[in-house]
C-alpha cells in the first residue's frame, strides 16, 4: 500500500534564482543619461514672459472649449437626426415638427 505522506525530500522548499548571464554579488550599473546636459535646453536669458504665456494658455483653452462645444452639438445633431429617420422609417407622419408663419394665414 502507497503512503499518502510525502518524503522528507519532498516536504523541504527549495528557492532556484533564475538570473541571466553571470551571477555577481555586486547590483548591476544604472544606465547611463539618456541626456548629459540639460543646460543647452533651459531658457537663461532674460526674465520669462508670464503674460504672453498667459495668452497662450487662454488661447489654448479657448480653443479646446470650441472643440468641445462642437463635439456636443455634433452628437446632439446626429442623435436628433437618428431620431427623426427612426420615425420617418416606422410609417408614422408628422416626425418633425414644421414652422409656419403667421403671415401666411
């Protein structure tokens, strides 16, 4: 008969390091600056400009509110489109609501 109680072999917990390459008490180098000098990159001369970067932030933010203001009335077109085709589609008359002046009375 098998006994269900595993070996002394089996019952200890081994730990295997998979490490690539040599195995080296020391830690790896870090990599080198993607950039050695950012000093070539900083604005040094003169005092910067907030009121031209001032309008330009307004600008931009204009700009992006246009963008969302007609991305709304885009979708609200398309969904009243959907709206009025899905009647017309149906057989039902009288989907869209049509102006008639007093005058003409």
């Amino acid at each position: 008969m098998v006994s269900d109680d595993p070996s002394s072999a089996e019952s200890e917990r081994r730990v295997v390091n998979f490490r690539r390459g040599r195995a080296s008490a020391r830690p790896p180098a870090p990599p080198p600056a993607p950039v050695e000098d950012l000093a070539k990159y900083e604005r040094s001369e003169g005092a910067d400009d907030y009121r031209h970067r001032m309008m330009v932030n307004i600008a931009a933010f204009l700009f992006v509110v246009g963008l969302i203001g007609a991305g709304i009335w885009l979708a609200d077109t398309m969904a009243r489109m959907r709206k009025d085709q899905d009647c017309v589609l149906s057989g039902r008359r009288g989907c869209t609501p049509v102006e008639v002046s007093k005058d003409r009375w």
